[in-house]
C-alpha cells in the first residue's frame, strides 16, 4: 500500500481543490463543449461543485462531427494525443476516447492501485482476459505490469486458451468479467482445484453482491474482488481490498466523486450506507476531460474506516439506472433480482433474465422473471411461489417466477445480459 492511499481524507481533499481550480480554467481555455456550458458559472470550490451542471453522455454524443469524432468536450491538440480507444458501445455508439501521455499515465497508475488493492503483488502470475484492442479495458493491461505481476494476456473469446494457460503456468490469480467467471465454473468444476488464489472481477456489477460472490469462491476455491472503471473516464478507478467491503478510490488525486439523486440530479451527501448515482470528474487529465459526468452507474457508498488502512470512500455497485426498471414507482435493478434469486442456491443455477413486457422503464406488476433450475433439478411451484415471495418482501416488487430447465439461459465469456425485451 502507498503513503498516498493513506493520506487523511480531508487532506486528499484539499489536494483535489486545487487541481479542480486548474482543470476548470483548462476546461474554459480549451474546450468549446464547457465554454459553453460554464459561461455563466465561477469554478468556486470542490466543496461547491454540486452547484455546476451536470454532463450528459448525449451532449457529448450530440457535438461529434465527421471533422471531429472525440466531440466538442476534445482540449488537446493532435500532436499532444498518443492513444485513442473507444467504448465498448453497449449503451449505444462506441465513443472515441484520445488521451496524452500524462493522461495515459494517470489511467496506468489509478489502474495498478485499483488493482493493488487486491492483494496481487510482484512475482505473483496473473491472467487476465480482457482484450487490448480498441477497448478502453486493454488500458488495465498497462496497470498489471506496474504492479510487477508475471502478466499472462489471454483475451476473450478462448476458453481452451485459458483453462489450458491456468493448467500449465499455474498462476496465483486470473481477471475476468464476474459473467466469465460464473461460465467457468460450470463448464470446468475442476477450476476449484487449480492454482488460483484470487479471481479479480470487473466490467459489470455482480461481483459484491454476497450469494454471487459466494457462488464463485466456492466454484474457484479462492477470494473474489471486484474492481470498476467506467469508459469515458478511465478503465480502473475503483478496486477491493481483501476486506471486501467495497472498492476503493484507486484513481484518487485523478478523479472527484459524487453521488447524486439518479432522478432528479440533486446531489446526495457522501455518508455512509449513501446511495445515489455516481458522479465523476477529472482532475488531472488533458485530452478531453469531463466535468461532472454521469455515470449511470447506481452505488452504494461507505465513508467508514477501512480496516486495511486505506483512507477515502469506498463503493459497490448496485447496477445500471440502463437496465433500472420502475414497477409501481419502486426502483428495480435485475442485479438485485439477482442476488434475491442466488440465495436459493443449490436449488437454481443463479442465473436470471428480466422479461420486461411493456416498451421503456415503466412496467405494470407482475414483472416477469425467468429464473434457472440447478443442473438435474426439475420445476417445483412451491420453489417458484418461494422466491416470488422473498422478490417482493426484499425489493417490494411483485413478479412472474418462471423456472427454467439447468442450461436455457444463455451464459457469457464477456458480460451477461439480464434484461431481455
């Protein structure tokens, strides 16, 4: 662990002052996109930065041109960018993302503390399976080797490849999507008895949540946890300690956080047991930073002290407000229908899909769910009317439980879908 994630947080605080002071007159020297926005706005202080509007994915969407594909948000000039990558494009269009060394830099050491933060150390063998092409995530290859592991790249799409590569080099930990992870087990029990001590989840929520997670270290016989980044603002931010409870702020000094009211934008106190959305600024970056950035990524938010000794918030990942639906006026996350199903393991597999019935995220009760049955488990209406039943005492919402034969629902070795219109 670092000095750096030591420092007080009131001290963390008052470094980030003055970087946001910075950042925002770079933002107003440079970017037409916030020129425009903050016209009539003073950068104030951090403390206050809930007073300037927030940053829509569909603003920046809406300035991109044939002559300038980053959008108008783009500050740095060609000659100062050294590495464009682009979203994944599951919530629509991939967007570019140009970076500069400094900002490249920045994502590689977040990245390595994010990480770090797990327990892997020099000389340990590490496998991951995220792709280094286009995609923001290769960028967390970078924050691998800094952390001195023995990095063996696999990529997605080649499980042989990897169960082989765990077979024979026998590394101490593997990274992958909380979905590949779940795929694996069921496809090769035998991973349990493999050299993995550790498996690092990331790219979709699933992996804090208790039965998911508890499915998987049993599956591998070792700890879980998770890391997050989120694409336009850089690939590693956020990554648990061995403690798990929550992920830290391994991007601190780079990036500020906030959570707001996912409907109405009103900003929530950072406490703990928060909720909110979560919120995000750069600090520190030059190619085309992003001022208080909506997520849509729905958290929970402790303050508390971390045993491990690390200062700063710490989150977990409740969902997509994407994938939210509202029946009845209550939230609904499929994650969290998830999680209800899974502690009625051994009985169901843990997998689930959403059937959503009505166009939009409105949807009249009952909501149907379709829930899968452990391999050779038969259907059973006392089981269904079971988890029906905890599905609206645990998320106040009622459903349609539909069960499942064992290998219907469609498994992932990237992200699972758990909406399904």
């Amino acid at each position: 662990m670092t000095d750096a994630e030591r420092l007080p947080w009131p001290e963390q605080l008052a470094l980030d002052d003055a970087s946001y002071r910075e950042q925002f007159a770079y933002l107003l020297e440079r970017s037409p996109f916030y020129r425009e926005k903050l016209a009539r706005f003073d950068p104030h202080r951090l403390a206050e930065i809930s007073e300037l509007p927030l940053t829509e994915k569909s603003e920046l969407r809406a300035t991109v041109t044939p002559e300038n594909p980053f959008g108008a948000h783009l500050c740095a000039s060609p000659d100062e960018i050294v590495r464009i990558y682009s979203t994944s494009g599951t919530t629509g269009t991939p967007s570019y993302v140009p970076l500069t060394a400094g900002d490249y830099e920045n994502w590689v050491e977040g990245g390595a503390l994010s990480y770090g933060a797990s327990g892997v150390v020099v000389g340990q063998r590490l496998v991951s399976t995220y792709n280094a092409g286009p995609f923001v995530a290769g960028a967390a290859l970078a924050a691998f080797d800094r952390i001195g592991v023995t990095h063996i790249p696999v990529g997605t799409g080649n499980t042989e490849r990897l169960l082989e590569a765990i077979a024979l080099l026998r590394p101490e930990a593997v990274v992958l999507t909380p979905s590949y992870a779940a795929h694996l087990i069921e496809r090769e029990p035998g991973v349990a008895e493999s050299s993995v001590e550790r498996v690092l989840v990331a790219g979709e929520p699933g992996g804090g949540e208790p039965a998911f997670r508890a499915k998987l270290e049993q599956g591998w016989g070792a700890k879980v946890t998770e890391a997050m980044g989120i694409g336009d603002i850089g690939p590693s931010l956020w990554g648990e300690c061995e403690e798990q409870s929550g992920m830290h702020l391994g991007a601190r000094g780079f990036v500020h956080a906030e959570l707001v009211d996912p409907e109405t934008g009103a900003s929530r106190p950072l406490e703990d047991g928060a909720e909110g959305e979560l919120v995000l600024t750069h600090l520190r970056h030059r190619a085309a930073p992003l001022l208080r950035f909506r997520t849509r990524d729905h958290v929970r938010l402790w303050t508390s002290p971390c045993p491990c000794g690390r200062t700063g918030p710490r989150v977990r990942c409740i969902g997509r407000t994407d994938d939210m639906l509202i029946v009845r006026g209550v939230n609904v996350f499929p994650s969290a229908v998830r999680e209800v199903v899974g502690a009625f393991a051994p009985a169901v597999s843990g997998h689930i899909v959403v059937r959503p019935q009505a166009p939009g995220v409105k949807q009249h009760p009952p909501l149907p769910v379709a829930v899968e049955l452990a391999r050779g488990a038969s259907a059973d209406d006392g089981l269904a009317e079971a988890i029906r039943e905890r599905l609206r005492e645990t998320l106040v919402v009622q459903t349609r439980v539909e069960l499942v034969p064992w290998g219907t629902l469609r498994r992932s070795d990237y992200k699972s879908k758990l909406v399904e219109r």
